[in-house]
C-alpha cells in the first residue's frame, strides 16, 4: 500500500504537482500561514522535521520566514524529491536543508527536532493500525513538547453534512481542472485508497501515538489540520 502510494506521485506527477493544485493554493495558504503563526514561539535555530514533504512548499514557506531554521525534508517518491530539491535550490535555500529520500523511519537517528509537518501524508494510510505508528515515529522523533502540524482529509461520513462537504469538495476539485471521470474515480475511492476516518477518529490516534490531545486549528472542506504536542 505505501509503496502504490509512492508509485503514484511519479515523474509525470511531480512535474505537474504545483501547476495542478494552483486553482486550490488560497486553502493551503491558510494552512502555511496557520503553521507559521503556531510555531513562532520556537528557537530562532530550530530544527523542522517534514514528513512527506512533495514538492517542499511547506520547506519554502517556513524558510523564508524563519531564516535561522533548519529543515530535514523525508520524502519516499523519487520525482517529487527531485522537485523538492530544486525548488529549494533555486531559492537559496537547499543549503539549510537534508534530504531523506524515503520513509521516516529509515531516517538515520540524530538531534531531536523542534518541530515537525506533515500535510496530506497519513491519509494515505488506510489501516488504522499504521496510521497510528506512523505519528508515534514523528512522536519519537521531536523533542519533549516538541510541536506537530498534522493535515489529512478527514472525514465522518455518518454525519448528514458529509454530502454537502464532499459535494463541495468535488466542485472545488473540478475548479482545479480535475476531469469528471477523475472526479468520479476519486469519489469511489475516498475510503478505500485514502483513509475517511472522522475528525474524532485521527485526534485519538494521534493522542494514542505520543501526543497530548491535539487541537484542530483548521478546516476547509474536508482537509482538516491539528497543533499537537509531543506528550511527556
Ligand atoms: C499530497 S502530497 C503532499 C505533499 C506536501 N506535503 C504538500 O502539502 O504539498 C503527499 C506526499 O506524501 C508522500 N508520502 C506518501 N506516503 C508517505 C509515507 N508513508 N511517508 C512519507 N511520505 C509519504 C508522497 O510521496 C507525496 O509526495
């Protein structure tokens, strides 16, 4: 299942990436400037562990506003590494990066970091199980107190807005330019291929998986996204 995952953020993939979620970016916007503001408190040498870092946008984002922090950029998909890299590159930047292409738990052990990311990664991982051990492996990685901002699709589908939420997210999705047989595809998928576990369901496994309760500081549509703190 990672590896399917991985597989399907190819080289085509990754060089269109950007481009494709231009029409959507106001929403991550929101999301990066939520992450900056929540991390300002840390030090002004701090070090940022990003998990499923695609094309480093979120690398980009806090650089440029933090300038004494290092980042530590784990990325499993060969092609969206390679853009990573160049993005930063071409921004001055890939000086105060590492690069890991891989999974985070192949990642060499070394200084804890300050702080970590993770947007639009643990969704992927349908089992509840995996999900779970993969925020204890960014638990494990922070320092005590060290911060997470986590953001997934998420989802209650019992609930009765559930229809009016996806139906919504498939306007926005066709907005982006995504074709109807794509949209139609992504529906059928959405549980199946990406976890649709409910708001309550991802607070508790990152709450079971070395953090204190996490806070939801963020919705649009069906992307949600938690401040958590590493417990202990
Ligand atoms: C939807 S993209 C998000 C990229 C970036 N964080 C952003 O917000 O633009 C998901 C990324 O997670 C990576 N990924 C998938 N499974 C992963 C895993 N188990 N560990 C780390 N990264 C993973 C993919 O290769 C892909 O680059």
């Amino acid at each position: 299942m990672k590896n399917d995952v991985v597989a399907h953020f190819d080289k085509d993939r990754a060089a269109t990436y950007d481009e494709q979620w231009k029409p959507l970016a106001p929403m991550m916007d929101a999301l990066h400037l939520l992450t900056r503001i929540a991390f300002s408190a840390l030090p002004e040498r701090a070090s940022i562990l990003c998990v499923g870092a695609g094309t480093g946008t979120e690398i980009l984002r806090l650089a440029e506003a933090y300038p004494g922090w290092r980042f530590a950029a784990v990325e499993p998909a060969e092609a969206m590494m390679e853009v990573c890299r160049q993005r930063l590159e071409a921004a001055g930047l890939s000086d105060r990066c590492d690069f890991h292409q891989s999974y985070l738990e192949t990642l060499p052990p070394g200084p804890a970091f300050d702080a970590a990311t993770c947007f639009l990664v643990s969704h992927f991982l349908t089992d509840a199980a995996a999900r779970g051990a993969f925020f204890a492996s960014i638990a494990e990685r922070l320092s005590a107190g060290g911060l997470l901002v986590s953001a997934d699709l998420a989802a209650d589908r019992k609930d009765p807005a559930f229809d009016r939420l996806m139906a919504l997210w498939l306007d926005l999705i066709a907005a982006a330019g995504m074709l109807l047989e794509n949209r139609i595809r992504y529906r059928q998928m959405f549980g199946v291929e990406v976890a649709a576990q409910s708001p309550q369901e991802v607070e508790a496994l990152i709450a079971e998986n070395g953090f204190e309760a996490p806070t939801q500081i963020y919705q649009s549509v069906l992307i949600r996204a938690w401040l958590s703190r590493r417990a202990g």
